[in-house]
C-alpha cells in the first residue's frame, strides 16, 4: 500500500509534514513498514481541502493531527489486515 502526503504550499502550511512523520510513526508501531510506504506529493489537487493524503487510490482531504488516528485506522489499517 502506498500513502503519497500532499506537501506543497497549502498542505505544508498546514502540517504536512508533521502528518507525514506521525504516519511514519504509526507505521513502525503496528509493524506495517514492509506494508506500507509513505511518500511525498507535490499536488494532489485539494489545497483548499488539506492536507490531502492518498491511501493508493482514495483520496482523503481535510487531515489533521487531531483526526490522523481515525484516518489511519480507516483507509490503513482495515485495509492492510
């Protein structure tokens, strides 16, 4: 499964890359890392609606350190077990 983490202008602005580094995080804690890679993304095309992340084809916009948990248990982990 491959994550991309939007990281441009907007999505920077509003913590991408602190998402991307607790995504990471969250990863090594359930043993995903051979599952599961994380990559960077210019432009996923929302930038009024980030941070954007995109679990292989779904996109989801609006993600935030407050709700990353219930992203992550939703589009990751259900689908990884």
């Amino acid at each position: 499964m491959d994550i991309l983490v939007c990281i441009g202008s907007s999505c920077h602005v509003r913590g991408s890359y602190s998402i991307m580094n607790e995504l990471k995080s969250m990863i090594t804690e359930k043993h995903l890392d051979s599952e599961v890679y994380i990559k960077p993304a210019f432009c996923l095309g929302y930038c009024k609606l980030g941070v954007t992340i995109k679990v292989d084809e779904q996109l989801v916009t609006g993600v935030t350190r407050e709700n990353l948990t219930e992203v992550f248990d939703k589009y990751v982990l259900k689908k990884v077990d």
